[in-house]
C-alpha cells in the first residue's frame, strides 16, 4: 500500500477540514471527516468572518504575484487535484476495509502519507524555483501590515479556542464524551490510539500541515489568478480542495470548502502561507493529542 494516503486537515487541517483524511491514493494537507473539528472551530469560523466583513476590501484588493502557467505548472495541476483525488475516490474503501481488518497499520499509513506528501511538495518547490519564481509569488514571503497583524491575532484565538474546546471535550464531563464518541464514529480507526501513534500524528500534523497549505493554497490560487481576480481564484481553488475530498462521502464536501475558505481567506488576509500553515499544523495536532486522551482516559485502548 505504497499508494495509501490520509491528510489531516485542518485538519487536515482547519480548521480542520478533517481529523484524519485518508485515501487510497489522494493527497491533501488532510481533510477527513469534519465534525469534531467543525465542532471545535464553529466560535473561531464566526469570530473570522466577522473579521473577514470589516476587512472586506483588504481581502477583495489582494493581488497575487502570477506567472503564466507553463506545462509543468499544468502537470502538477492536474498531478494533484485531478488524477490522485480521482484514484482516492476510487480505492478510498478497499484501503479502509484493510485497515479496519488490521492488514494496515496506522502507522504505515501515516508514514506513508508523509513520504507521498513531501514528495509533492518538494516537487512544487523544484518546479516553482527551478523556474527562477519569486518565493513570495509562492506565499512563502511575510510581510508585516494591518492584514498580517490582524490574521496573527486570529491564529493565536483560533488556537487558544481550540485547545479549550477539545479539552473539554476530552474531560471527565459525561455529556461532553459522549459528543466526541459522536464525532468520533467511523473515523477512529484512523486516529492515534497509542503514544507512538501520536508522536508519528504529529509528524503527519506537521506534513499536512505545511504540504496541503502549499499545494492548495499558494500554488493553487496563484495559478487560478493567472486568469482571475486573486478572490475568486480563492473561491474556485476552495471548490476544488473540498470536491478533491469528496472520496470521503459528498455529504462532507460543503464542511471541508468551509475550512479551506477559511485558510484561503487567512492566506489572503495576510499575503502569506506561513500563517495558515501554523494555524492548520496546530488545529491537527491538538485534535491527535487530545483524541488520543480521551481513548487512554475513556476507554483504556490507548497504550503506549
């Protein structure tokens, strides 16, 4: 199952598009299903567009640096949002059945994802500087305005907001793990259940975090915007991130284009990728740290 991938989505994400993505051949930065992180990040979504309304015109003027889109720009285009979504869509449930019988492990998966994952991005970056491009056309640039002040302030509440959430969530409060059991059906076999587990989540935390960020949110838009203004190549590149994670069940594409709206708005907001991409690593691993708690305090099946 050198093909196996799973993405945590912000998580990954995102606020997490997903807690764990999983597919047979799909990439994604990582967004699986939705509900306990949508459930986590609904105050942080709300305080953001609000934010988003009064900064309107920040985001509506944001230019991106663009090139014309040569034929390896295409080839990576359709590389990773056309073919490995499509092979995701089509393996997706054979590799589930092996892992839910134990003839994969999660932590093949999660190293393999992070293997798949890295080699897309160094690929992209080979591409993109090969071609003598800029970084900041890229997002990787930072510079320090009211949209990267006001972004920064956002990413440091959404995370706060986070941690207590999930942590209240994996409390003692009955009502509250009950919830979580909730969200957590059907998609707990994908998540850390032992020490050695996590500490390999966070790694894929970290490669989602970084790689999906990249993908779909700097080259992506910054390829869209060749023929478009930068918010609307937002909005289209949002479709395609949610539609690309759509192996996962139809029912949770509108969640995950909701969470890539809201990295994609962080990205523009900013002019920067490294904001979502702390925000998307961050929101991942605190979902692994503390799903992995509630099973070793709630249920006694995760060991070290």
């Amino acid at each position: 199952m050198a093909s196996a991938t799973c993405m945590v989505v912000f998580a990954s994400p995102p606020m997490a598009c997903r807690m764990l993505s999983f597919s047979g051949s799909a990439s994604s930065r990582a967004c699986s299903r939705s509900a306990m992180a949508m459930t986590a990040s609904g105050p942080v979504l709300v305080l953001f567009m609000l934010i988003i309304h009064v900064n309107v015109n920040i985001i509506l003027s944001m230019n991106i640096q663009s090139y014309a889109p040569g034929w390896l720009d295409h080839s990576l285009f359709m590389l990773f949002a056309v073919l490995w979504p499509a092979y995701g869509f089509y393996s997706y449930r054979r590799y589930w059945a092996l892992l839910v019988s134990g003839q994969l492990t999660r932590l093949s998966i999660y190293r393999t994802t992070m293997v798949i994952q890295w080699t897309f991005f160094f690929l992209c970056i080979a591409m993109w500087f090969g071609q003598g491009r800029e970084p900041e056309a890229l997002g990787l640039g930072m510079k320090v305005d009211t949209g990267m002040i006001i972004a920064a302030i956002v990413t440091a509440v959404a995370i706060a907001l986070m941690i207590v959430q999930f942590r209240a969530l994996a409390g003692d409060d009955p009502g509250k793990r009950e919830q979580l059991a909730a969200q957590l059906d059907g998609v707990e076999p994908l998540l850390p259940h032992t020490l050695r587990e996590r500490r390999a989540f966070f790694g894929l935390s970290l490669t989602a975090g970084v790689v999906e960020e990249l993908l779909w949110r700097g080259f992506l838009i910054g390829y869209l915007a060749y023929w478009m203004p930068a918010w609307l190549a937002a909005i289209v590149a949002t479709v395609l991130f949610g539609l690309g994670h759509a192996y996962q069940g139809l029912s949770g594409v509108p969640r995950v284009m909701l969470v890539g709206g809201f990295l994609a708005a962080l990205y523009l907001l900013s002019g920067s990728l490294w904001l979502p991409m702390i925000l998307h690593v961050a929101i991942d691993a605190i979902q692994g740290y503390y799903v992995h708690q509630y099973l070793r305090r709630n249920d006694g099946r995760a060991v070290a």
